[in-house]
C-alpha cells in the first residue's frame, strides 16, 4: 500500500481532521494495514502487541467471553469505528475478540506504544481521541442500561431502530437495512435466546412491521416500530 493511499484513509478519519497535512505525512509510516474475510478473527484483547484499530470498510462485532464461556456480542463496529484497548490501559484484563461480519474489512491500526507517542507529540490529537472514545463509552453505557432495564421486545426494537439510523436507507418513512447479522447474533446483541429473537422477528412480521431476509431486513414504517 502506497503513502499516498496510507494518507487518504488517515485523512478520511475524524479523529484526524485536527492535524494539519504535513503532520498526517509523518503519521503515514507507522499504521499497520490489513485486508480481512467473512468469519476470520481480527484481535483478541489478550493479544501480546496491544493495539487501537480503526475500521476503514465492512463491519466486525467485538464479542465477549465470561468466565463460565457465554459470549455475547458487545458491539457491532461500522466504518470510521475504533476498537481494541480503547481505555489505553493494559493492566485490567478483558476476554473479548473481533470477528468480520462482511465479505471483507479493510483495517487500520497503531501499536498502542505507538499511538500514545502520538498523543503526547500532539496534544490536540489526544483531546479529539477523548471526546471520540468518550461518546462511545457513553453510548455502550446506555446499551447495558437498556439490557437491565428493558423487556426482550423492547430491547430489540431499539436495536433495530439504532441500526437503522446507522445504516438504513430510508424511502419515506421504510427503511431497508442491509442484514449481515444471523438471528443468532441479534439474540446475543439483545442479550436473550436465539429463539426469542426468532419469535419476536415473526411476530414483527405477522403484525406488518416488517420484512426480515437474509440479506436485508425492511421495517415497513419506523414510525409504527414501537
């Protein structure tokens, strides 16, 4: 892969609209670039080269494992995402993996001893990485509010109106979503049975809020999603 190219995907990313161009040239040399498929296994947070990733194409769900082994998914990651050892802090162990959802990703990521030599030579750099991870911690916090406090139904009808949002092309008041998750991993995603969530689809289906297909989920009215 070229600089130039290097530049480009740099340049793409939010967190590196504060640093000027001659800046972001210098940057070009240390990221590591990988294409992933389908299936294949990206990070663990194990791993003995701690890393901050950003997702340049496709989508990826970061999975955690409890101690008893039940894994539920914890985050789906979409293009401009960042993920791996966010809090900059490798004492406190995690028990989670990426796994592509996609045909294929394009990945971008820095040694984490890299990225924090980053930040100290460029202070304005750390503050919008702040406020980026920030915003995302905020928003895992209340995706666990909403497991507590939330019935499996409604967990579901937030997580598909969220994704949606995020990636839905919307025609009047349907909106086609483009469907790469399994029932199964929705199941996991609202924290209930693979059968709960089937039945729930149906039901979805049966009351004319909705079209699931493997390759796209249509909701017929956002508005009567409730």
């Amino acid at each position: 892969m070229t600089n130039e190219i290097k530049f480009w995907y740099l340049r793409d990313h939010k967190l590196f609209w504060v640093l000027n161009n001659e800046q972001l040239k210098q940057l070009c040399v240390i990221p590591g670039y990988k294409k992933a498929k389908k299936g294949e296994i990206i990070y663990f947070s194990d791993s003995e080269e701690a890393r901050i990733f950003f997702l340049k194409k496709g989508n990826i769900k970061i999975v955690e494992v409890d101690e008893s082994g039940n894994e539920c998914i914890k985050e789906i990651i979409q293009k401009g995402d960042l993920f791996g050892e966010l809090s900059l802090d490798t004492s406190t162990p995690s028990n989670e993996y990426a796994e592509v959802l996609t045909d294929e990703v394009v990945i971008c990521s820095f040694l984490l001893k890299n990225f924090e030599q980053i930040m100290q030579k460029y202070p304005e750099l750390a503050y919008s990485y702040l406020k980026i991870v920030g915003f995302k911690f905020k928003r895992l916090k209340n995706n666990y509010s909403n497991l507590v406090f939330k019935d499996a139904r409604s967990r579901l009808i937030h997580f598909l109106k969220e994704w949606a949002t995020k990636e839905g092309k919307a025609e009047g008041n349907k909106v086609v979503i483009p469907n790469y998750l399994t029932q199964q991993d929705i199941a996991h995603i609202i924290c209930t049975s693979r059968q709960t969530a089937t039945q729930l689809l149906k039901e979805f289906e049966t009351n004319g809020l909705l079209k699931y297909e493997r390759k796209e989920i249509v909701i017929l009215d956002i508005h009567q999603l409730k």
